[in-house]
C-alpha cells in the first residue's frame, strides 16, 4: 500500500516522544512493505534545522518527501492570523501558500497514495485537502487530547508570556481535532485513556494502538553507558522541565543521603537555559544532551525514572524503559494511557518521600515479573500496527 504521512514536524532524528512515535511507525510501515511518503513542516536554519545527513537518513526509509519551512516575519503573521479566524493557532500555521499547495498536488499525485495518515491535527487541512482531491481516506492518530495537552504545558510554564501562548493555542483546538475524528475512516489513539474520553463525545471507530517500543525495530544487545539512577527526556518542553527540577531539587538529596555515593544521569535534548544551568550546579550529575541514540544509556542503568507528573496521551519514554531489564519508578502521570495489565511493571510513587524510598527499594531489589514483562513487550510491536491496518483494510477496502 501507498501511505501519505502528514507529520508535524520532520520526524528525524526521533530525539524526542513525539518525533519518535512517527518516525518508528515509518519504520515500520516500510518493514511491513509498505510504500510511504512523508509530508511535513521544518525548521529552516538554526540548530533544530534538519542536516543533509537527517535528510538521508529519511530517504533510506521513504519514496518520496516533501517539507515546506516554517516562516516567519510580518508577511507570516499576517496570514497565520487570517487562518486563525477559523483554525487553531498551530493548524494556521501550517496552511501552505500557493506555490507550496501547487508542489504538494504535483508531488501526491504522482505518489498516488492509497490514504493519508494524518499524525495529530496539525496538518489537518493538508489532510483533508488530499483526501478529497485523490478520493482517499484519512487514518488519524491522536497523540494526546491537544487542547488538554496545551493547557497543562500552560500551568507547567513559568513566564506569563509562556503561560499566554500555550493558552492561545488552545483556542478552537477541541473542536478542530473532534470534527477530524468524524471525517476520518478509522482513529488510532495513542492511549487508552484518551480514547475513552473521546469515545464519551462521540467518536465510535476509535481504538488504541500504542507506541512501538524502540526494540521492535532495532536490535538489543548493543553497548551501554553506566549510570546509578537515569531520566531520558526532552528538556525543553515545560512539563518535563518541571519533573526534572523537582527529580534534582527534591529527590535527589533524599537518595544522597540514603547513598552518599549514588549519582544521577540526566539524557535530554534541547535543554532551556534554567535547566542547563540547574544540572550544571550539582555535582552528583552526570549529563549528556542531544545525543543520537539513548538506547546505550537506557540499557546502561541500574534504575531508570520518570519525575514528570504533567502531560497527556502516553508517554514513548516508557515504553523504551520496558524494553530494558532494570526496575522503573515513575509519577502516576506515567503510567496514564497504558492498559491496566502494563501498569502493574512499574513502581508507582507520587510524593517525594515515597517517590526517594522507590528508588532505593529498587537498588536493594531489582527483581520483577521477567516473563510479564516479556509479554506486554509484544503489545508495542510492529505487529500490532500491522493488525490495526488490516483490520482497517478488512472494513474498507482501499486502492494500493
């Protein structure tokens, strides 16, 4: 089959949740020998600017691409707020001009999809301008609920221009992302959570279909980098800023003092300014930002955490922690959107106390159902994106 990915954002490198679920379901689709070409939006100078070697390493996976840059000056602004009136901020944004429609007519007629997979609401109008210029259906992914997403990075944020431009971002987001659900053929959901609450408004041929783990596209086995306790995240985004500040400022005294000679790793990209700052202030932290793979530090610790307690959907860094071996002590937060049979793998702790005493246990004991665990492993597997296909393909039959 011939699959459109509309993606936000260049998926490459899958340094951060968000980038990783799309990439690794590209992956798959072309593991799965599907034909794809990806549809996105990039930086177009600067440090988060795809490389010549990024842009290599999606053409070994894709057929065809095409991103258009993200513009800025008084000409953008002027049309992103003529979009506004009717779309959220973020859709206004990634409305094409002329001569970028123009490109992606000529380019999608001459891949011919057979759908187009549309990865959150962002490309929402891309989506549905293809589907109905090639007479093709929309598949939608939801990451999150976008609009309770956005207000909770609001809450997180610390500087009331932050707070103001999380907020505006939510205007029209949850009945934008509702009336795609109800235009497309099937919805996958990123959490089984999620999908509940959408279901109570509506959306009837929703189902979950979660991350693929790292493990279900790329070979274990490989070299480690030690490290006591790890926590792998963007750094960036205010709700994992938070969760790390709090994991620094309030946890870690507590376990040196249980263990005086214990140290923490912190793996992230892109880290704001305060929390550079922060790590570099504290002795007991070993750092290692923007790295090209984390699976070394992940398959190198004795304990792996996640101190972030704000967010939506489910979080991937969890799904990569099941693929290792070590014990895992994680906010509520971080379970949220996982089945109930997943939940129990992890050790649960939300206060500081209990949150510290965690770790600790998990130094004295490490031990946990291997066999579980190998079984849920199978659940983030390439195999259940290939059921969900089929299962959508089986209903509604669909040109190749």
């Amino acid at each position: 089959m011939r699959i459109l990915v509309c993606a936000p954002d260049v998926p490459y490198p899958p340094n951060r949740g968000g980038r990783a679920d799309v990439w690794r379901r590209v992956l798959a689709f072309s593991q799965l020998g599907h034909q794809v070409m990806l549809l996105s939006l990039h930086e177009p100078e600067g440090a988060s600017a795809p490389t010549d070697t990024d842009w290599g390493e999606i053409d070994r996976v894709v057929s065809m691409r095409y991103s258009f840059p993200i513009k800025r000056g008084v000409g953008r602004t002027i049309r992103q707020l003529i979009h506004a009136r009717s779309l959220p901020w973020h859709a206004a944004t990634r409305v094409p001009n002329h001569q970028e429609w123009e490109e992606i007519d000529r380019r999608v007629s001459s891949f011919q999809p057979g759908l187009v997979w549309l990865d959150g609401p962002w490309f929402g109008e891309v989506a549905k301008h293809v589907a109905r210029t090639q007479g093709i259906p929309i598949l939608y992914r939801s990451h999150n609920i976008e609009f309770q997403y956005l207000r909770g990075q609001a809450s997180a944020a610390k500087s009331w221009r932050n707070q103001l431009a999380w907020r505006v971002a939510c205007i029209g987001l949850e009945g934008y992302e509702l009336n795609l659900m109800r235009q497309a053929r099937a919805v996958f959901d990123i959490s089984v959570d999620d999908l509940q609450y959408w279901r109570s408004r509506g959306v009837r041929h929703g189902t979950w279909l979660p991350p693929l783990a790292h493990l279900a596209l790329s070979a274990e086995n490989g070299p480690t980098i030690h490290s006591d306790v790890l926590f792998v995240g963007n750094l960036r985004t205010p709700n994992n800023a938070l969760g790390v500040s709090w994991l620094v400022n309030e946890i870690l005294p507590l376990l040196r003092k249980a263990r005086p000679s214990l140290r923490l790793r912190i793996v992230g990209s892109s880290p704001l300014p305060e929390i550079r700052k922060l790590l570099g202030s504290q002795d007991a932290i070993d750092v290692a930002f923007d790295v090209e793979d984390v699976a070394p530090y992940l398959f190198g610790a004795r304990v792996l955490v996640n101190p972030v307690s704000v967010g939506s959907g489910v979080q991937v860094k969890m799904l990569d922690m099941l693929a290792t071996d070590a014990p895992i002590v994680t906010r509520r937060q971080g379970v949220r959107g996982l089945p109930p049979e997943c939940c129990s793998l992890f050790r649960v702790a939300d206060d500081v106390s209990s949150f510290a005493t965690e770790i600790v246990r998990a130094f004295d004991d490490p031990s946990f159902d291997m066999v579980h665990r190998a079984s849920m492993r199978r659940t983030f597997s390439t195999h259940a994106l290939n059921a969900a296909l089929e299962q959508v393909c089986d209903r509604f039959p669909m040109s190749t």
